[in-house]
C-alpha cells in the first residue's frame, strides 16, 4: 500500500482550509461534517464557505497565507490555484509535523482525502492513491449501491449493546463467536428490513443462551485455485474471513493471502521437493489440536485439497477424532494453468481424455504406468514433475510414445510472471533448463499443445486480456 489508511478524530479540533473556492468548499463541507473546527484563510472567500462557517462555528481571515497560520492546528488542506501558496503551506507543515492535504497535488501530501460511502457509524473510505480519481468514483458509486442505507442504524444498536454483552458473556473467544453467530443469522436482515422490535427479540434471546453454547471449532478445508486471486469461490471467500487460524502451503500466492481475515493467526506449512519442514503427521496433529481448542482453522492449499493435495489424508485425521470439517474445492492447478495457457486439456480433433499423474520419484524414477501414459489419443498432466522432466521424456518414448509429441510447460501459471514453455518430448527437458524454469510448474504432453499459439490469450508481459501476441517472449517461450 502506498498509504496507511487512517481515520482521524479532529471533532472539535482547529482545521486549516488554505482557499475558499469551489474546490476548497468541498473540502470544507467534509471537515465539517466530522465535527472539526474550521479555521479558512483566503483573499477572497465563496458564499458556499461562508455559510458553512456562519452555521457550523469557525473563523474567516480574509488575507493571504501567513507562517502563523499553522499555530494550534491540527491539520492543514491547500485548496488555492496558486502553486507557490500550496507549496509553501506543504513544506511549513511537514516541517512541523502536520498532517497535511493538497488538492490534485499528491507529491505536497502526508495524506490523502479518499472517496467516502457515509453510512455512519460505517464509513468505507475509496482510494487508487490519486492515480485514477474516475476509478476511484465508479468504485464508490458501485458500494453506495449495494450498501443499504439502514446498515447505519445497524452499527449504532449493535454498539448500544456491545456493553451488555461484554458484561453477559465475559470469555473474549465465546464473545466474538456470540457475535458472528448473531451477525450471520436473521437479526442484521430484520433490522435492515426495519422491524427492529422483532430483531431485538432474537438478540435477547439469544443473547440468554450464550452461555449453553459450546465453543465449537471446525477445519475449513479450502482450495486456493492455481494462484489468480480472482478464481477463488465465493465460498473459499467467505471461509476466509471467517477463520481464527490458517494453515497455508507454498502454493498458496501471496495475491491469496491478502483475502484472508487480516487478525487471523498464519502458520506456514509448506512443503516442497525433499524438503518439508512441516511433516504431514504433524500438520495432521495441528489441524486436530486447534480445533479441540475451539477455533475455526483455515486449511488453505493451492489448487484443489482432492487433487495431489494430500487433503484426503487430514480430514481422516478430523473424521477419526469426531471434529467437524468442511471442503472447498478449488481450481487445480491442472485446469487452470491450462486455461490460461490456451491449452484445452480436451478437444475433439486431438484428446478425448486427461490424465493427472505425479512425477514423484521412486527408486529414482517417477513411480507411473508408463505403457498406459505411452498412449497418445489422451493429454497428460504431469504435477511435481519438473525435476523429472527429461526422465519422464525418456520412459514416454521408450515406451512407444512420438519423440515430436508436442510438450508445454505453464509456470506460474494464471499469476503475471506466467511463462509458457512449448516443444516436444525430444527437446523440452533442454528448452527448460535454457529458460531456467522453477517450480511451481505444470507439464502438459499431448496434441492439444499444438493450439496453445492459436488459443493463447493471457499475456501477462503487455497486460492485455484476449491477445494472442506475446511478442515480448521468445520464440521458444510462447
């Protein structure tokens, strides 16, 4: 973030407007709104600004800016269409310490003025940091529609009541589960609805029966998807927000991460090839311990937790201990680096089946059927098999499969440093260790490769949504 978003106190609090035009009284309309005490200083000053400061209490110096003018102050905004006058005020204050706000002009900033949907008590503040002031409008005017106007009458009774429930439910962890409990059942939609009396019932009564109910925590078993933040579910999203503790692989993209609730607590338990700092035994353990202690875990793995994810194996842990579990699945990395490769895994001209398989070793080479892979009517879909690669390409063709099978290989794949390395089995372990590709990476072997030039529209290096051309990669990198 380039700005740490803050919302400040200043009711009652001496507020510097620098200018009392048009723009200026926009900016005045705002301080007094929150309640601060408007100081304007102006040459010239607008009847907008002088009726606010007649209604809402302040003062009016009409005359130019002067050093002392930031004297007992606890911000300053510049608002005039004189350069030397917004610059001199920016340096002054930083000098001082001041928060200080001048329009259209970033670089004289300590902060900026976000666009704001007024629901008050809720306030959602908008910001692109000045860099797309129509962005930043559309986004607002999306919020204001799709945020009721009564969601204010909401948050003031639920803080009327946060004092009786602190008093009625003492334990911190039961209080915030006696919360979303209340937030996620009917209560919000009666009082959105206006039939606050009612909403009241269902508080009271559940707020007399907080004590009978257990503190019973639960494993959100959820797939991350391949790595694009945007191929998450609308349920993976909600689990999310929801969970005290995470869990979270390598594969698990950072873009990912920052969907999770931000006070949840992380534990990193990634693994990788020959190295796993957290043995499954143990995370397995974790996964039981956490939820006997009564928090909702969040066990986030990229892709999908079915599919090589080894999630089969910690909800039998869960189930063998009686814990209650849920399972999200999410889009494995098979289909998704493919999709964003233009690589169909299926097609009726080239492929009329898939195989996903793993290129885990065993006494030194991939434990896999290779007469079955051998055939070439299907695709095959390789996960872990980057460091096997020219072994997999070997076994492939000694087994009767076309040394011009055509081969693609999606790292990164659906996140912007995608790269996509094309070829054949008689060449692509070389291609690869030329583009010294890394894991995580996918291997696609089949005739559906051929149509990844034709098909391919992601195109993370120009940012461009629906182009075939990549022209900024090589000729072996497409």
């Amino acid at each position: 973030m380039d700005y740490l978003p803050v919302f400040m106190n200043v009711r009652g609090q001496r507020c510097l407007l620098v200018g009392a035009g048009e723009v200026a009284s926009r900016k005045a309309a705002l301080l007094v709104r929150t309640g601060a005490t408007l100081i304007v200083v102006a040459p010239w000053v607008s009847d907008a600004v002088r009726e606010l400061v007649k209604e809402h209490g302040g003062e009016i110096h009409e005359r130019g800016f002067a050093d002392g003018d930031l004297d007992d102050v606890v911000l300053a905004v510049a608002a005039t269409d004189n350069d030397d006058v917004n610059k001199r005020v920016s340096v002054l204050a930083r000098e001082r310490k001041l928060p200080v706000n001048v329009v259209d002009q970033t670089e004289l900033c300590s902060f900026i003025v976000p666009a704001i949907v007024d629901r008050s008590p809720v306030v959602v503040a908008i910001s692109t940091g000045g860099s797309s002031p129509v962005l930043t409008r559309q986004l607002k005017e999306k919020i204001d529609i799709m945020l009721p106007a009564a969601y204010g009458r909401l948050a003031f009774v639920l803080g009327t009541l946060r004092e009786r429930v602190k008093q009625g439910v003492r334990d911190f962890a039961r209080r915030t589960r006696f919360w979303e409990k209340l937030l996620a059942g009917p209560m919000p939609e009666l009082m959105l609805a206006g039939r606050e009396q009612e909403a009241m019932q269902l508080f009271e009564a559940s707020l007399a029966d907080a004590d009978n109910q257990s503190l019973q925590g639960e494993v959100y078993l959820v797939g991350a998807g391949p790595g694009d933040p945007d191929l998450l579910t609308l349920k993976a999203l909600r689990l999310m927000y929801a969970a005290d503790v995470v869990l979270y692989d390598r594969l698990v993209s950072p873009e990912i991460m920052k969907r999770v609730r931000p006070d949840a607590e992380r534990i990193f338990v990634g693994k990788e090839a020959k190295h796993h700092p957290v043995p499954q035994e143990q995370i397995n353990e974790l996964l039981v311990r956490l939820t006997r202690e009564g928090k909702k875990v969040l066990r986030l793995k990229g892709g999908d937790p079915f599919i090589f994810g080894r999630g089969g194996e910690e909800i039998d842990k869960l189930a063998a201990a009686g814990l209650p579990f849920q399972v999200v699945p999410g889009v494995t990395a098979a289909s998704g680096c493919a999709a964003y490769a233009g690589i169909p895994l299926t097609h009726r001209d080239y492929s009329q089946s898939v195989r996903f398989v793993t290129g885990h070793m065993k006494n030194n080479l991939p434990d896999l059927d290779w007469p079955v892979l051998a055939r070439e009517e299907q695709t095959l879909v390789i996960y872990m098999g980057l460091i096997t690669l020219a072994v997999i390409c070997e076994q492939l063709q000694a087994y009767g499969m076309s040394s011009a099978m055509p081969v693609g290989i999606v790292e990164q794949g659906t996140l912007p440093q995608q790269r996509v390395v094309t070829g054949t089995l008689q060449d692509i372990a070389e291609k690869v260790e030329a583009a010294q590709l890394k894991a995580p990476a996918i291997i696609i072997i089949g005739q559906v490769v051929k149509l990844h030039r034709q098909l391919s529209w992601f195109n993370p290096d120009a940012g461009e949504i629906g182009s075939t051309a990549q022209k900024s990669q090589k000729p072996e990198e497409r």
